[in-house]
C-alpha cells in the first residue's frame, strides 16, 4: 500500500483500495497474515479469516452502525478489511461514521453523556452473544469505542439524536476493489442489497499499535488499567447462561480455531457464544505464553 493511502488511514480512520484486485486476493486467500501485512507491515499480532456470503433469498436487510466486538488480548479488532469478490446487484454499500468525531460533538454539547460513554458499563447485544463493557474503554493503549447494531437503551437512544447530526460516508464496492477501516475509530453499517450471490472476503486485524493515533483529549479521560489481559472482564464479558464445558473440550475448540475452523461452527458444535470461543482462546494463549517464559 501507497505511504500516501497509509497517511489517509490514519488521518480519517478508512481507506477504499480501489486496484486491489487479483494480487490481494490471492494473498488472502493462500496468507491471511500476509494480507494484512500488505496494509499494516510489521504490526499484524493477530488476523481473523472470512467468507461471506449472501443469503439466498434475494438480498439482504441494511445493518446498523457499529464495531466489530470479536477479543484478543482484551480488545477488538483495530482494522477491519473487507475484500468484494462480486458485488450486489442493487445497494449494499459500506456506511461509516466516525466515533471520535461523534465524542468530539458530545464534548461540546453534552458533555453528561460523553462521561457515560467513558464509566457506564452496558450490554451490547451481538450475534456472538452480549458483550458488556462501557462504549468508549482504552487497553494496552488501544482506545476504542463498542457499539452493537441493535443497541437499544438510554444511552443508545440519547446517542442517536446526536449521530444524525454526522451523516455517514456511504462507500460502494465494485469486484476486486476493499475497503480498509480503523474498527476502534469507525462505527459502520450495510445498506440493504438485493442479489443472492454477493460474496466478500473479510479480515478482522489487531495489530501492535492504533491504526489510527486516539486523540489526546479522549485518552485523557479514560481511566488507565494495567494493560493486562482481560479474558472474561467487563470488556469481554458474557452475561448469557451456557452450557458447561470440561477444559479438554475448550482446549479442543481452540485447537480448531487455531486450525482455521469457522468460530460459528465451533460454537454450535459445543453450543456456547462464539465470544465465549474468543474467551477461550484467549486464555489458552496467555496461558502458553506464561508457560513459554
């Protein structure tokens, strides 16, 4: 990627490669970690792999803005790289709005409310299962923002007559063309779509440092922890009843996942969240690193 193309990353928090094409592909294809090398050389520490597909029956429903929640090393993804194998047919553009510019705006206007978005703790309900965690939380130096697409609660609704004063950037995608965002900065969203043969390729990316440097403002506010880990804190908690495991079956569905296995598919097989998966792995990997010392 273009030094250039780096520098508007970093400086709006997203990017549109629009030459991507067969080279990026291929990388992520046969190196998942090499692909995302491509963007963040010598930063990636872990990269996650997706196909995603349409559903079949025609199209799909527009999708809420939000972040990704998926853990590592006690925080989520800082990039999210999506990859369009072949396009909708009608809508399905990428919608992004940018978080920090939304706490900038609370900063200036309501000032009560940014405060909750630091201290209060609240259950963001995901497909994987509820996270709970306060919106705006900061790990390792990593600050970050956590937002569900169907969030429905005080907060929620205090911080949607704020958002529709920052209209979001709507960014289509043709075939062989990605988009790179910065997921602790950027809340994004689908449009609806039509076509039941839309098919992407996704990467969720943690990497050493932000992709994007957290405002000094921001961080200022947030109170700092040790940079520890977190596997099942308040950052990653699951507040859902589940079925219970024995350590050999958690140690075999790392093992999977480690392997490559879909976390869905994982998760169904040993029925828990697929959060609880992350938590899992999570665990096992410090507890290597410890042994490894």
């Amino acid at each position: 990627m273009r030094e250039e193309d780096r520098t508007l990353l970093r400086e709006r928090g997203w990017l549109r490669v629009a030459d991507a094409n067969a080279p990026l592909r291929m990388a992520i294809e046969d190196n998942p970690r090499g692909a995302a090398e491509i963007f963040f050389p010598r930063e990636v520490e872990w990269v996650e792999f997706q196909q995603i597909k349409g559903t079949g029956r025609g199209g799909g429903p527009a999708v809420p803005l939000h972040t990704d929640p998926h853990r590592w090393n006690g925080r989520p993804p800082n990039a999210r790289v999506v990859f369009c194998l072949l396009p909708a047919e009608q809508g399905g553009e990428t919608h992004v709005l940018d978080a920090w510019e939304l706490a900038h705006l609370l900063s200036d206007y309501d000032q009560s409310l940014l405060t909750a978005l630091f201290e209060e703790q609240r259950d963001f309900p995901y497909a994987s299962g509820v996270v709970r965690a306060t919106s705006l939380a900061v790990e390792s130096g990593h600050l970050f923002f956590t937002q569900a697409p169907e969030t429905d609660d005080r907060i929620a609704r205090e911080l949607a007559l704020h958002v529709q004063y920052l209209k979001p950037v709507s960014v289509p995608l043709d075939a062989g063309q990605a988009i790179v965002l910065d997921n602790h900065r950027m809340l994004h969203g689908r449009a609806a779509y039509t076509s039941p043969q839309v098919s992407l390729y996704r990467l969720l990316v943690w990497t050493r440092t932000p992709v994007c440097p957290p405002p000094a403002d921001l961080m200022s506010r947030v109170v700092k922890d040790d940079g520890g880990p977190r596997p099942g804190g308040p950052r990653g908690a699951m507040s859902e009843k589940e079925r219970t495991t024995t350590a050999k079956e958690r140690l075999t569905a790392v093992l999977a996942l480690l392997r490559g296995a879909k976390p869905d598919v994982i998760a169904k097989r040993y029925r828990v969240t697929e959060a609880t998966l992350e938590i899992w792995r999570e665990t096992a990997l410090h507890a290597m690193e410890d042994a490894l010392k």
